[in-house]
C-alpha cells in the first residue's frame, strides 16, 4: 500500500467551525478533506458532530502554522468580547 498523501491536521467539534477552517486553508491554496463521525445510523444531521481535518503530507507544516494563528486570532476575540 502506498503511503498516506493525507495526514490529520485537526479535528472540530461542529462542521461549521470545520468549514471556516477548510475555507481559510483553500484561501491559501491548501486541499482539504473534511470526514465527518457519524453518531448514530439515524437520519438526523448532527451539526455539533467531530469533523476531522485532513491535509496534504506536504503542506502539513503550513497548514499547521496557518491553523495556529487562526486559533490565536479567535481566543482574542474571545478575550475582547470577556472583557467589554
């Protein structure tokens, strides 16, 4: 078997936050692959579900960095929003 071209990057509580993600890493040029748990068998749409976040092998590092400064940006945000 051929090694993996993807690896994981992240994973996400809630396919939107997977999606703001995903956007933000195809704005630079970074593929992504979303996979989704499924909880049940049952035929409700589960909004707050995992969502793992895969990531070419080769663009990991920058994608990485990229993620880190996204998660940065949201916890000031958060902070400023605390302290108003």
């Amino acid at each position: 078997m051929d090694e993996m071209k993807y690896v994981l990057l992240t994973e996400v509580l809630g396919q939107w936050k997977a999606q703001i993600i995903e956007n933000m890493l195809k704005t630079d040029g970074i593929e992504v692959v979303l996979i989704q748990d499924s909880l049940s068998q049952s035929t409700y749409f589960n909004p707050f579900a995992t969502v793992q976040v895969y990531v070419p092998k080769e663009e990991f590092q920058q994608a990485s960095e990229l993620l880190k400064q996204f998660e940065e940006t949201f916890k000031n945000d958060d902070e400023e929003e605390d302290e108003e």
